[in-house]
C-alpha cells in the first residue's frame, strides 16, 4: 500500500520564524548635533559673540597707568521644545489569534511599539537633514557642486573639501571636525582616482569612511543613507515613493562640512544642537499605553520632547548637486 506523504499533510501556513520589514538601516541625525538633554521646554542657550574674542586689545600698561580694558557681547539662542509623537493600537482579536496554530508569526504588542518608535527616529532624522539642507551656512545656502563630485575627470571633491576647512577656520578659529555626505556620493568617491590615489598603499586600498576622515584630517565623515516614503498611503498598503533624506534634490547628492564637539559644555561652539526634555522618570523618550475599552484594544505611544536648532552658522558649509543625474 502507498504510504502517506507527511510533508502533504502539513495544513499551509506561515514560517513561524521568518518575516520580512523593510527598515532603515542607519540613521545618523543624532551625531550629526550633539544632544543636550534636561532642557527645560523654554530654555536659551548664552552665546559669546566672537568679535570680541579675537580683537588684539592689549597693549603696553605703563608705571601707575591702566591697562587697556574691553568688553564681549553675550545673546541668547531661544529653544522652544515640541513633542513629536506616534500611537499605534492593538485589538484584543489581533493579540488573540497572533498565538493560534498557522498564524502570521507576529508580536503585535512588540510590534506596535518598534513601528511608534521609528515613526520618531525618521522624523527626527527629516528634521535635522531639513535643517542643514535649507540652511543658510556660511553666509551661503549652500554651493552648487555641478555634479564635479562624481568619479572621473575634472573631480574637485579634494579641492572643494579643503578650500572649505580654511573658510571655516578663517572665519572661526575653528577647524571644522565632520563631514556628512550621501550614500550616492560616497559611493561614487569609492571610484575617484584622486582619493584613491592617497590610499593606494594602504592594506587593502578600499576607501572606508575611516580613511576618508584621515584623509581629510576630519573626526569623522557620517553617511547619509536612510530613505523616507513620499506616496499617498493606499489602503493596500502598497504604496512606495523612495526619496533620499538626505539630498537637497532628489538623485543629485549632498554633502555637509561642519564642526561639532563631542558634548555640550560651556564656551563649547557647535553648528547645530538638539535640545531634549526629560520626562518624568528621568528618561528622553516616553512610551505609554492605555486601554480603550469599548474597541477591545490598547494603544501605544512613543513621544519625545525635542527642538533642533543652528547654534553656529558660521561652524559649517553646504554642498548640493555633488552628483548629477
């Protein structure tokens, strides 16, 4: 007699191990600006006008005489903190069935709060890009690279680069310590001579974003590479629009140099700072549920109190269009 064919026995159903999400990989907007934490909601940040400081004032102070005397301005930068939030709810029949045999292998209560949790993280990363991308930065919005960043001849991504470190120091005391370029762009540089050119002696001769900074003399060079969704939420679910968060125009490419200190501190300069409020337990971000009875479900909420602001317009120069497509 033929035996039966276990594996036809088997009812259909989903890989209880096994699911798919597309997430951003990397975000990178909080060592982009160092993050002051316990702010207070309407707080201001003192700055020492730089005019003052590199004045040569002193002079020779003869017997019995006075030694000559000055003064510096302070302003203050206003925060005014906003809390973003998102909730996401969880039906009684979804937690329910999520544990019944050939179910989806979901977590809906897990999952309802990562989804709320990264809801946040790609605002925040949108707001800072936002900033910097639509910035006014030493004194310029921005310079127009005409694509002359891409591998190949006539590239000027060294020469631009440098050219910009000595605006920046001249016009501060400062050398700026971070370079923040796109995905596109950084790709591209991968394939540039004139790069590859300083590295060809290394171990591998694979330019990292870790020789790039060395090469540069930079602390370190960020790349941005998170995506964000333009299209109309459809009730498929379907609906897709990739955008680059962090280009000025789409498929073209962005690079932004700056200074920023490893924390905030006093007379501690940076091009830009985030300001966050803590909550009541003490923590930057909050996440709260609750029951709404008369739907059978709970909802959960991730939020965090935050402002981002320029502090140094002075501290950091935009590229855009460093690719052109």
């Amino acid at each position: 007699m033929p035996q039966p064919n276990v594996k036809e026995l088997i009812v259909a159903g989903p890989l209880a191990d096994v699911s798919i999400a597309y997430r951003n990989q990397s975000y990178i907007a909080d060592r982009v600006f160092p993050i002051i934490d316990r702010v207070s909601p309407r707080a201001k940040i003192a700055r020492y006008l730089k005019g003052a400081w590199f004045r040569d004032e002193a002079g020779i102070r003869g017997a019995g005489g006075r030694a000559p005397r000055g003064g510096y301005p302070v302003d203050l930068l206003s925060l005014a903190t906003k809390e973003y939030a998102f909730a996401k709810e969880v039906t009684d029949e979804d937690r329910r069935f999520a544990s019944a045999a050939g179910a989806p292998p979901l977590k809906p209560d897990q999952d309802a709060i990562e989804f709320a949790a990264g809801k946040i993280d790609l605002s925040k990363e949108v707001r800072v890009a936002n900033l910097i991308l639509t910035g006014t930065w030493s004194g310029v919005a921005g310079e127009d690279a005409g694509g002359l960043w891409a591998a190949g001849e006539g590239n000027t991504f060294l020469t631009d680069v440098q050219a910009r470190i000595e605006t920046i120091r001249a016009n501060t005391g400062l050398k700026p310590n971070k370079l923040m370029i796109d995905h596109g762009t950084y790709n591209s540089l991968k394939r540039e001579s004139t790069v590859l050119d300083l590295i060809k002696y290394t171990e591998r001769a694979v330019l990292t974003k870790e020789l790039l900074a060395a090469i540069l003399e930079l602390d370190e060079v960020l790349i941005g590479e998170a995506i964000k969704s333009t299209a109309k939420e459809t009730k498929a679910g379907t609906d897709f629009t990739a955008s680059n968060i962090w280009e000025k125009n789409a498929g073209k490419g962005s690079a932004f140099l700056y200074y920023a200190p490893p924390t905030p501190g006093l007379k501690t300069p940076s091009a830009g700072y985030q300001a966050r409020v803590a909550y009541e337990d003490g923590s930057p971000r909050r996440t709260t549920t609750w029951r709404e009875a008369a739907e059978h479900q709970d909802v959960y909420e991730v939020a965090e109190e935050t402002d981002i602001v320029q502090t140094g317009a002075d501290l950091g120069f935009l590229w855009y269009d460093t690719l052109l497509t």
